[in-house]
C-alpha cells in the first residue's frame, strides 16, 4: 500500500541558516503527534521521514484507536495527515543520516536535501517488523497476514490461523487469538519456546491450539485473502498444507540500533533508545517516541506511540523555554 504524496504538506523553499524549534526525524503515528503538539505549543516545526504512516502502512483494518471505527489503515494516516497539515506543519521526504550539537542547535543532515537546524530533536524512526521473507507474505499483507496479534485478532473471529514465533509476543499473540479463532496453530523452529514458562504453559492447556515445533513456513497462498499456509518440519522434511485464513508473524523487531549508534542515543540491551517517563534522551534537547524507544516493549499500538509523540511535544516545549529562562 502507498499514500498518495500530494498529501504530503509541501516543503517551501528554506533558508539554510533558519532555525527551527524542533525537527522530528519520522513519519509514523508517533511522528504525527509530535508535530500536531508541537504545532499547537506555536513550535517552528519541521517533519522529516521517509514513509508516511510508519509500519501502519503494512496494517489492514484498525478498530482498537478510539473514536475511528474500523477504519483503514491508509485512510488513518490520511486523516493524521490532515490533521498536522491544518497547522501547516512543512514535511520533507527524505531520510536523516545523522545529527550533531553545534553550539546551542542541533544540524540535522539528511540524505538528499542537506542540513537543518533545531534547537530540540524528537526521534520517532520506529522499528522494522522482522519478516519470514517467504512467497506469499508481501502479497497478502493485510489480507492475512499481519504482524499484530494485540491489533488484529478481532478480525480472525471464528477463523482458523496461524502464529509463527517462540517468543513472549508469539505466545501471548497464540493465547489472545485462541479466544478468537477457532483454531490456532503455533508454529516455532526450535524444540523449546523463549517466551516465559507461564505463558507457555497457559497456551498448552488451550484445546486450539496445536503447536508444531521444528517447523518453518515455506509458503503463504491464497486468492484474494490466505488460504493456506505451507509448513515444513525441519527434521523430517515433511510439508503440511494447513487450510486458514491468517497468519500472524511475531518473530521480533530490528531496533534502530546503528542509527541510534552514530548519533550517540544511550540504547538498552536490545537496542531500544532509552528514554525517561517525560521522553528525555541523555543527550539534551534530545527525545524519542514511539516503537523506537525502551517503553511498553510487547504492547507496540498507535496509542501508545500517539501519546508518547505528544510527551515529546510537551518536553521539547519545556526544555526551550526553561533555556530561555537562564538566558
């Protein structure tokens, strides 16, 4: 799916040496919030990122945002688009290669359109969804395939269908759907599971559930919507075509490691940006929202990273009026 870029506020012509109050580095929902509180804070505001929704690009149907009823995923952004664009908020499709502190401003360099400076940054890049890259995935994204169990499983009620991972987000993804689907078949590549023994234990006693271990998927096939998910058994080499209409990919993200290595962002363990409960990065003046940072890790929603973004909005306000109250 694609957003039609003539939605995309135009960028005016700027002044190399003009100054913003902050530039947010992405697109996604986190993004989006960012920048409709910045505005509202009367920030001078600049967005830079590459794709405009984020990973909502690869979502079907949502029905769990709060007053927006089933909607589409690509007319969700439209309609977070719309609502940034009303405050005129100048958004430029390009990507940030890096920023560095120069005095009391940060320069932001971007790939194709060259610098910008801000006296905050919000970092709201998001993660990447690892994929099985098998035949059959990016054709049926949501018509059958998703990467969000929490997000989607109302819509696989009285289905059969398919959990692919070993992990805490696998299995809580196998449990919710079991409530759901009528059957749910758990396939990991491994003997044993990472996830908690709690969970894993729980998603054993659902009578749904069948669990095939050892196993990978080869293939997702369908016609307008999956239809059958092809699994190998990595032992026995044997193929098993399983009749459903969904399949949910739960095998982990790719946090923004490098990036956030090259810029000097304190990550966790994982390579999550570690931020404070106000967004506050260890670099100051610098804050991050969203998929990409150390918080609600395994509860990844558009809530969630719309109301970080407007943390961040309101941190970056403070922090420049604070300095402007030492000067």
């Amino acid at each position: 799916m694609s957003l039609n870029l003539n939605l995309i506020p135009r960028l005016d012509n700027i002044d190399p040496n003009e100054k913003f109050d902050t530039i947010i580095i992405g697109l996604g929902p986190a993004a989006y919030s960012a920048a409709l509180y910045a505005a509202r804070y009367m920030l001078k505001t600049l967005v830079i990122g590459e794709t405009p929704g984020g990973q909502l690009t690869e979502a079907g149907e949502v029905d769990d945002y709060l007053g927006l009823i089933g909607i589409q995923a690509m007319d969700m952004i439209k309609t977070f688009n719309s609502h940034v664009e009303k405050y005129k908020v100048p958004m430029l499709m390009d990507r940030v290669e890096s920023f560095k502190q120069e005095g009391d401003s940060y320069v932001v360099k971007t790939k194709r359109k060259g610098q910008f400076r801000a006296s905050t940054i919000i970092v709201a890049v998001g993660t990447k969804r690892r994929k099985l890259n098998v035949p059959g995935e990016n054709e049926f994204l949501g018509r059958g395939v998703s990467y969000c169990s929490v997000c989607d499983a109302p819509l696989f009620k009285n289905r059969p269908v398919v959990v692919v991972g070993g992990g805490n987000s696998a299995l809580d993804g196998a449990e919710l759907l079991s409530r759901y689907a009528t059957k749910v078949y758990l396939v990991h590549r491994r003997e044993e599971f990472r996830a908690q023994p709690i969970i894993v234990k729980l998603v054993k006693e659902k009578s749904n559930v069948e669990m095939l271990l050892n196993s990978v998927v080869k293939e997702i096939r369908g016609d307008k919507l999956v239809r059958k998910v092809l699994i190998e058994n990595l032992k026995t080499g044997e193929v098993k075509e399983l009749d459903v209409n969904g399949i949910f990919v739960e095998i982990g993200f790719e946090p923004p490691k490098e990036f956030a290595k090259l810029n000097g962002l304190e990550v966790d363990e994982q390579g999550y940006i570690k931020v404070d409960e106000w967004t506050r990065t260890n670099l100051p003046g610098v804050f991050a929202a969203g998929d990409c940072t150390n918080t609600w890790i395994g509860f990844r929603q558009v809530a969630t990273s719309t109301a970080m973004g407007a943390v961040a909005a309101h941190s970056a306000y403070n922090f420049i009026n604070e300095k402007k109250g030492k000067t």
